[in-house]
C-alpha cells in the first residue's frame, strides 16, 4: 500500500470510531457521606430510569471486586444465623466494617 493511502485508511478509521462515540459519559452519582456504608432507604435522592444505581463496589482486591449487594447479603446472613434483633447504627457500621474486612482476607 501506497504511503498516502495509509494515511487515509488510518484516518478513516479514526474518524469512523469517533463518529460513534456520543460524548462524555454521565456523572456518577455521588458517594454516601455518611460514615455507614449502607444508607437508610430514601437517603439519596431518586435518580432517573437511566442513571439508576444497580450497585457499588466498595473494595477492590487485586483485580477482584467487592459489591455493596455482597456486603449486604452478608450482613443478612450474619443477622440471621446468629439470630439478632435489629442493630442500632454504631452497631451495623461496625458490623460492615468487620465483614468487609472479613470479604477482603478472603479473597
């Protein structure tokens, strides 16, 4: 192939990729300032249909993920084998700081 025609492949390829891309993506929302890692429902405000949150990650290891809905099942399971009424706050944001951490050693 010719240096010129090269040029204009590269170029048309490029411009092509870039013609399907439709600008910046949307902002995230924004992190819980809370010190607790689960929110009370009705906490954040709603979000439109196509911005929902599905789930957070709340750690990475290595090139492993952590999601809010494993530390909340967690937590559940936790609550319910060990047969415990309804935790005051201190005691569920200690309680998610402990079974993360446990979620972490693990992986």
């Amino acid at each position: 192939m010719k240096p010129g025609r090269v040029t204009a492949a590269v170029w048309l390829a490029v411009t092509t990729t870039l013609a399907g891309c439709k600008g910046a993506p949307p902002a995230l929302p924004p992190a819980p300032a809370a010190k607790s890692l689960l929110l009370p429902p009705g906490a954040t405000p709603a979000l439109p249909p196509e911005q929902a949150v599905i789930d957070r990650v709340v750690a990475v290891v290595n090139e492993d993920v952590i999601l809010i809905s494993e530390l909340q099942e967690a937590i559940a399971l936790y609550l319910r084998d060990n047969q415990q009424s309804t935790p005051t706050p201190e005691q569920v944001t200690e309680l998610e700081r402990r079974l993360l951490q446990r979620m972490i050693d693990q992986r």
